[in-house]
C-alpha cells in the first residue's frame, strides 16, 4: 500500500513539474492517463501527450536533462510517430509530436493518421493537478483502432463510467 501511495505521489510530483515546464504550450495528455480522467481504474504505466510540431523542439531543448530517450521516430506498439521520453520522479513522460504520427489499425493491419485535436481537450483535475486532456470521444476512437488488450479494457472502463454517471444524474 505504501508503494501505490508513493507512485501517486510522484506521478502527482511529475505532473506538476510537466504542467510548469509547458506553460501555455497547448498540450494534449493521451494514453493511460487520459483513460483514468474518463474513469478507467486501471495503474498508470506513464504520461503521455502531444503538443504541436511548432512546439516539439523547443520543449525537447528545454526539457535535456531529462531524456531518457531522444527524440527521434518511433515505430512499435501500434505507434508510428516522433517522439521524446523523460523520466521525472521516477515518472516516465513520453512527449509526441502530431505531425506524421500514425497509429496501426487493428482491423485493416494499416497505419493511419492520428489527428491530435488541440481545439477539442478537456479541462480534468487529476493527482492534484489540472490538465488538458484529449477529448473523451476521440480517445474511445483511437483507442478502438489499436484494439491492443489495454485499449479494450479502456474502452470498457470508459463507457461503464459514463453509465454509471446517468444512472446517477
């Protein structure tokens, strides 16, 4: 139990650090974390977002001390895009770059566009922290493309919350 607390702390830690260093960079927070903001219970393996191409390389500048993996493209997992990983607090971030980010579709085995919307993001207070976070619909959306086991169970968790929300109001 005092490990769990301690990796809520530190992703608390991690996040606050992250909001500071972007400022008004707009930001998109994606993956794991964005689920849990829509109700998904499950662990957070790591934080991850975009910003915008114009944005990317002054971040990774500014961010240097703390790569753990350059920025460069990376294909696997489902993703083929540019990214940079951090680790703060122990905390591994993984910062993207939307421009010519693809993710693999499950059904067709073909590599679309992942269009990350920053006009469409929600305000969400997490782990002490307010975050933009993509949009609730367009996450159930790419994740139901990748279709890996976590995104199902994503989906699942998502919806079941949202159920649990109208049986409530």
């Amino acid at each position: 139990m005092t490990q769990l607390v301690e990796r809520e702390k530190s992703i608390a830690q991690a996040l606050h650090w992250l909001t500071q260093q972007l400022g008004d960079t707009p930001y998109s927070i994606c993956g794991g974390l964005a689920a849990i903001a829509y109700g998904s219970q499950r662990d957070l393996n790591d934080i991850d977002l975009f910003v915008s191409e114009a944005d990317f390389a002054p971040l990774v500048n500014q961010l240097q001390p703390y790569v753990s993996k350059p920025a460069q493209r990376y294909q696997g997992e489902g993703w083929d895009l540019e990214y940079v990983q951090l680790i703060y607090a122990g905390i591994k971030i993984e910062v993207g770059n939307p421009k010519d980010a693809f993710i693999l579709n499950a059904s067709t085995h073909k590599w679309q566009p992942l269009n990350v919307v920053f006009s469409a993001l929600s305000k969400v207070y997490l782990y002490g922290n307010e975050l933009s976070v993509m949009n609730k619909q367009d996450l159930i959306d790419y994740k139901n493309v990748l279709q890996r086991e976590v995104d199902i169970d994503d989906v699942r968790a998502i919806k079941a919350a949202e159920g649990k929300q109208c049986q409530t109001t």
